[in-house]
C-alpha cells in the first residue's frame, strides 16, 4: 500500500513541479518496520536522504500531494481543501507553475471547495472564477479584481 500511495504522490508531484522530483519507494523487505524516512530523488541525480531535509518548497509539494492523494484514497473528496499560504516557500516560477496547477486540480477533482490563504497576488491571481475575501486591508495593496469583494472589518470594544 506504501509503495502504491508513494506512487500516486509523485504523479501529483509531476503536475506541479518544473524538474523531477520523486520520492523514492520504499523498501520494505528488508526493514522491521518503516522509519518514515522517506528518500527524495532531485533530478534524477542527487538523493537527499529524508524529505524532512529538502527545501522549503519541496516540503510543501510533497505535503499537496500528501493531502490530495489521502484525501482522494479516503474519500474526501465532498470536503474542502485548506491551502494557508501555499507556495510561500517557493520561487515564483515554482509558484505559478504550482497555482496553475491547482486549476487544474479543481476541474478534475471532487472536492467541493479549495480555500486558499496567500498574500501572494501570483498565487491566487490566477485562480479564475474565484470568490475572494480580504479579511483585513490595511497595510495591504488589495488588486483591482479583488476590489469588489467582501472585505471584513474587526471593530474594537
């Protein structure tokens, strides 16, 4: 089952990654049991040993396609996807590539609702057809688009 879930993650991976980037299966036949060390492959060239110690960004796409793939194997697709600062530890164009992405996830998935918390206007610019909340503009520059929206004030006692 392990091995098979890897092997779903790392499809999703391929949908939102710019490089190759895989986690490696594990094996089992020589182990009492898992360590939940799991090996990443950069590339197809450098293995870093715990995907605990890749790069922020790494962990982040491996922690989407952690969610995703439970969610889909579980059966939660009619329950909403919380995103809360997706992508913040990626470059741009891992960013875009990332948000884009997610379009895609939302057309071809079950879930009834994705709700995503960014500051980053690349990020959630690009999800079309969008409902947007501002929860608090100040010291914010709130986007044309998003100008429009519901925008919550807290009032102090």
């Amino acid at each position: 089952f392990i091995n098979h879930f890897v092997s779903k993650m790392n499809s999703t991976i391929s949908k939102y990654w710019s490089y190759p980037l895989e986690i490696q299966p594990v094996d089992i036949s020589q182990s009492m049991g898992l360590d939940f060390k799991f090996e990443i492959l950069v590339n197809a060239q450098r293995t870093i040993p715990d995907v605990r110690e890749g790069s922020g960004a790494i962990r982040e796409i491996v922690n989407l396609a952690f969610k995703f793939e439970a969610a889909e194997m579980l059966d939660l697709g009619d329950s909403t996807a919380f995103l809360d600062e997706f992508g913040v530890k990626m470059d741009a164009a891992h960013r875009e590539i990332a948000y884009t992405g997610l379009m895609k996830f939302i057309d071809e998935s079950n879930f009834s609702q994705l709700v995503v918390i960014s500051h980053y206007e690349q990020g959630y610019g690009s999800l079309s057809n969008a409902d947007f909340i501002v929860l608090c503009d100040k010291n914010v520059i709130v986007p044309d688009f998003a100008k429009n929206h519901p925008c919550v004030r807290f009032k102090k006692d």
